[in-house]
C-alpha cells in the first residue's frame, strides 16, 4: 500500500496544532458576550480527537499541499462540529450529562446558553473562513466552493437532516438502508466534507478529488458503525460518555439491525474499501490510511 506512519504521534502533533490555532481563533472576550463566548470555549476546548481537522490537513498533504494552508478551514470544521455535539446532548435531543468526560455544556451552563453556544459556534465557522480570504487570493471561486459543501454537509442537506432523520427512527425498527441513509447524512457528511475540503483548497486535481471524497465517504460510514460498536462493547473513562445510551433510547444502530459480529463485519469492509480508495496517493496518503485501519481498533 505504501507508506507508513506513526499514527500516536502524528495525530498528537496534530491535535495540538489544531488546538493552538482555535484557542487565536476563538478568544475570550469580556463584555456582554462574556458568557457565551466562555461556554463556547468551554465546549470547543474540553479535548476531543480534533478528527475532522485532522483529516482536512491530511487531505490537503495527499494532494502535495500544505497543512498551514487549510488550517482555519479545518478549525472551521472542529467549530461546527462542537456545535453539533452541544445542541445534541441538550434535553430535548439526546439528553447527556458527559461529553469527552466533562459535563455538557448545558449542565455546567444553562440550557438557553448551550444552545446560544452552539449557534455562536457555528456562524463563527463561517465568520473563520471568511477571514482566511486574503491567503486564496485568485481562488476565491474554490474558498466559496468549499463554503456551499460545508453548509450542505452541516446543514439539512447533511447532519441536521440526518439527525432529524436519527430522530424520527427511535423506537421502530429501521432496515439496513435506511440505517446507511440516517448515518451518510448525520456522521458521513461532515466527515467526507473535511477530506473533499482539504483537496479542493490544496488544488487537488478533479481525480483526487473524486478519490478522496469516496474515501471520506467510506470512513464516515465506518466511524459511525464503529462509534455504535463503542456504545454496546466501550468504557465510560475511555469513551467520555456513558456507554449503552442507544439501547436506553432504542436508537436505530448497526449492532441492533445487523447484530454484533456481522456489525464488525461490515466495519473491516468498509474500512478496506476507504484503503482501496487512496491507492493513487501512495506515501502521501499514509496517515488517511492508518486513521482508517485506526477505527477497527479503536477505543474511544
């Protein structure tokens, strides 16, 4: 396959990166945003992998591009995705007390400050990439590109359609497509948009754009079969979460319409397929291609 890569400390390295970049991307304020804007650091700084970033800067590298290059369109995308992880764990949708080990924002805040967190986040997403204008000087046609794929994939047309989606489907048992439908929209979106972004921005041709959104889609996918794997068979201290929440909301998972084994199954397939689709990077690729074979093992 070509290439190798020392997974724990390329994503350590990268984790911090990212972190360095969103703390000048986000500063606390004083004043009368004082407060949201500390719930919303509060939320966007508690740790997490900073896998969506991750997987734009690496994107951008297996098309012969520069990580700088993409970093605020990658911190962009870690804004969104707190966002969605605030608004999701209020009473009204998943109703969580944790989340990456702490208490979730509305329990260390207040419901009506979560929710202005998470706003807050997601328009100051877009407020980052516009700000990064001036560095895609005579590509602003690809910088407004990848603005309208974020939005879709964030949006109805991707995570707030499949979690509606992931909503309706509670309590009644749900066929195999629909499962892949609710998950390409609410997990895969986003995640494929992170690897499409990269490529476009680092000016990837047409063909390694195409490669690598059919990467990003299979590694969505295989996250999300692999995240439900987590919630039947993970640890609380790993996962930052309590597990086994699905069951208690009968959630439509893998595990419940596939069963464990074929679950599993269904994850080494998927993940193989992601591998298959970065054979035209060779070594540039090599961290996409380890995070992939990551998730078959992974514990948080």
């Amino acid at each position: 396959m070509g290439g190798s890569v020392d997974l724990k400390a390329y994503l350590e390295e990268r984790r911090q990166l990212v972190n360095r970049a969103l703390e000048t991307y986000l500063p606390r304020v004083r004043g009368p945003a004082f407060r949201v804007t500390q719930a919303m650091h509060y939320s966007l700084m508690a740790g997490g992998k900073r896998l969506r970033p991750i997987l734009c800067l690496a994107a951008a590298e297996a098309v012969g591009g520069e990580a700088g290059e993409v970093l605020p369109v990658a911190c962009a995308l870690e804004m969104i995705h707190t966002y969605s992880l605030i608004h999701d764990d209020l009473p009204a949708m998943d109703d969580d007390d944790l989340r990456r080990g702490r208490p979730t924002c509305h329990k260390q805040y207040d419901e009506a400050t979560a929710i202005l967190a998470g706003d807050g986040l997601l328009t100051e997403a877009f407020q980052t990439i516009a700000a990064a204008g001036p560095r895609f000087e005579g590509r602003e046609g690809v910088l407004l590109e990848v603005v309208r794929l974020l939005a879709a994939a964030a949006g109805y047309q991707g995570m707030v359609g499949g979690q509606m989606l992931d909503l309706l489907a509670e309590g009644r048992r749900v066929s195999l497509k629909e499962l892949e439908i609710i998950h390409r929209h609410k997990t895969g979106a986003l995640l494929t948009a992170a690897v499409r972004a990269g490529a476009l921005l680092a000016g990837g041709s047409r063909a390694d754009v195409t490669s690598l959104t059919a990467y990003g889609e299979k590694f969505g996918l295989a996250f999300q079969v692999t995240d439900d794997l987590l919630d039947v068979e993970g640890e609380a201290a790993e996962m930052g979460k309590a597990p086994g929440m699905d069951e208690k909301r009968q959630k439509a998972t893998y595990p419940a319409v596939l069963g464990l084994e074929a679950t599993r199954q269904w994850a080494r397939r998927l993940v193989e397929e992601a591998v298959a689709a970065l054979e035209p990077f060779e070594e540039r690729a090599a961290p996409l291609r380890a995070l992939a074979l990551y998730l078959l093992v992974r514990r948080a």
